[in-house]
C-alpha cells in the first residue's frame, strides 16, 4: 500500500482511485460509528479524497495508509461537526459474539437465546461507555489499529487510551457478570 501511496503522490490518478477503493468502505463504517449523520460521513470523506488529490504534492510518504487517513478522517468530521462530540453507541452484529453450535436442536436454541440477551446486554454496556472509551475500544478491537496508532487518532497519549480499554473492559465485564 505505500508503493500505491507514492505513486498517488507523485501524481498517478489510478493509484489515487485504488485507494480511493480500497478505503472508502473502510472510512465510512467508522465514520458512521463517529457520527451520526450519513451524508455527514459522506461529505468528510469525499472532501477528504479531494484535499489529498489537491494537496499531493505536498503529503509525505506514510508507513501507514489506513492510519492517515482514519486519523484525517476524524478530524474532518469533528471540523465539520462545528466541534461537536459527534460519536455513536457501536452497533453490534450477530456474528460478533457467535459461538459454536451444538448438535443438538434445543441446545442450541438455548444457546442462541441466550448469546442474545448476552449481545443485547453487552450493546447496553457500551452504550453507557464513555465516548472515548467506546472509540478506544473501536479503533483497537473492531480497526485493528495498535495502541499507539489510537492514541495518535484519539489525541491521547497511549498510556490514556490503555487506561480507556481497561476501564472499558472492567465495566463491560461487571455488567455481564
């Protein structure tokens, strides 16, 4: 991906739209978790593709694509939020939490009641996170993103954004106890 980047840089306009592709799927599915309104992600990311076409010249090279553009991203939404704390509860998919399915017919419909009420009270647990602790834990766990790169995201020192998850993690698991 950085061998695209430099070629994008260097002006390359199928480079540009490789990653243009690559990432616009990416950006939106955490844009939409930041905020709240879809032609909001939408336009940050448009305007976001846009001023890196414009300003090529002058981006340096990066050991990171995806990071960069997350962290722009975020900065971009919260700009154009008016600086508004614009973030979402994180919406949980079935297949999050799945576990393994058992041979028997009522076992697992018990099982799969049972991981229902487990999600659904798992999703109420972190919707009552605070912002930063429910962005933390989606850059780390649902981005991949190291800790030092979410801290960098965040505007936060690592050691802050390690504090975050644990805290986050500590609650989530009381809750569920």
């Amino acid at each position: 991906m950085t061998r695209l980047w430099r070629s994008f840089i260097a002006g390359d306009e199928d480079a540009f739209s490789e990653i243009y592709e690559a990432f616009f799927k990416i950006l939106y599915r955490y844009g939409y978790h930041f905020a709240a309104d879809h032609s909001l992600v939408k336009d940050a990311i448009q305007e976001l593709f846009t001023d890196l076409w414009r300003l090529r010249s002058n981006l340096s090279d990066t050991t990171s694509v995806k990071f960069y553009l997350f962290r722009s991203l975020r900065r971009r939404l919260h700009t154009l939020a008016g600086g508004e704390d614009v973030y979402q509860a994180l919406p949980l998919s079935e297949n999050d939490l799945r576990g393994l399915q058992t041979d028997s017919r009522e076992q697992y419909l018990i099982d799969k009641e049972t991981e229902e009420i487990h999600l659904k009270q798992l999703g109420e647990g972190i919707n009552k996170l605070t912002t930063r602790q429910r962005e933390a834990l989606r850059l780390k766990y649902y981005e991949g993103f190291t800790l030092s790169e979410a801290a960098s995201i965040m505007n936060m020192n690592e050691q802050s954004v390690r504090n975050l998850i644990q805290r986050a993690i500590i609650s989530l698991r009381s809750l569920l106890s």
